[in-house]
C-alpha cells in the first residue's frame, strides 16, 4: 500500500503525500489544517478550546490561503497532536525522507499509545508499553504523543449533565453544519 492510499482506521479522511491544486481564487494553499483536523477526529469546537479561542477563528484559520505566524501553527501543532511538517500544505515535491519517517513514526506512537489506554488484559498492555518504550528508545521526541482520538466515545452521567446545561451558540450550529 501506498503512503497515497493510507487512510487512518478512525477516519476516511487520506492521508495524501503529493500536490495540492490550488484553490479557485487561484492562490497557493499554504496549510491543510482542516484536513489534518478531520483527520485526527476533533470537531473545530474542540479545536477552539485548545487553542483559546472561538470557532469563527477557527474557521477563519482553517482557510487553505490563511497566512498565519509561525507561532500560530505551533499552537495548532500542540492542540492536534501533530508534527508542524503535517499541517502546512504538500508542494509540487513529496515529503523528505527524514519528515516522511518522523510522520509514520507519530501515527504508530499514537496507534500504539491508543492500544496501551484501551487495552483490558495485561498481557496485552505490557505488550503496547513495551512497544511504547522502544518507540521512544528510537525517537525520544515521541514521548508525550497523545493517542488517535475516541470517535463516538460515550459520556459518562456527569458530562451528559453538564452539556445539558450549556447554551448552543449559533457559531456551534455552524460548525456542526460544516461538518
């Protein structure tokens, strides 16, 4: 298989490696923050509170030709869960080995770190701690990678309670919408 065909088990968004075209008003893409965001399962709320921010921004962010500062897409860096290299949008070359390599390495840390949080049996949860350490034995940079986000994971009584409580704003109504 392709890394052009790899799609992540939780989402159908691809996972693609190769050019982007530019978008209709003919400017160059400069980010793929909305794909990656799908991608990693979160909702532009969620994203939102992680950044501190609204979800108008994120939206506004989430433009292909957003111009941002540097210091902004680490932010959006730390609140997917990503490396930079991810988020900013594929050009006319394919990936270089070195950041090809450290991304296959963050979708296996989080594929195994997400075996290690779900599993039930010991057996198995030595297993994915084992594979946890030898990942970081490899890359130490992967320490501290947050596993693949629960899609559909279910509410516990207390957080049920809490949303019934909150307001729905009308920028949550969109979002929901552009999903």
């Amino acid at each position: 298989m392709s890394m052009t065909d790899y799609h992540l088990p939780e989402t159908s968004v691809p996972y693609h490696v190769g050019p982007q075209p530019a978008n209709g008003n003919g400017r160059r893409p400069l980010h793929q923050l909305a794909l990656v965001r799908r991608r990693e399962g979160l909702s532009r709320r969620a994203v939102a509170r992680r950044l501190g921010t609204d979800v108008r921004s994120v939206r506004q962010q989430e433009e292909q030709t957003a111009d941002m500062a540097l210091s902004r897409l680490y932010d959006w860096e730390a609140a997917l869960g990503v490396p930079a290299s991810e988020l900013l949008a594929d050009t006319e070359d394919a990936l270089s080995a070195p950041v090809l390599k450290r991304a296959q390495m963050v979708r296996l840390m989080k594929t195994a770190a997400a075996i290690l949080e779900r599993a039930q049996q010991p057996p198995i949860r030595r297993m994915a701690q084992m594979l946890v350490d030898q990942l970081i034995e490899v890359m130490p940079e992967l320490e501290g990678i947050s596993p693949w986000n629960a899609v559909g994971q279910r509410r516990t009584l207390d957080d049920l309670g809490q949303a019934a409580q909150r307001c729905l704003s009308l920028d949550a109504l969109l979002d929901l919408m552009d999903q």
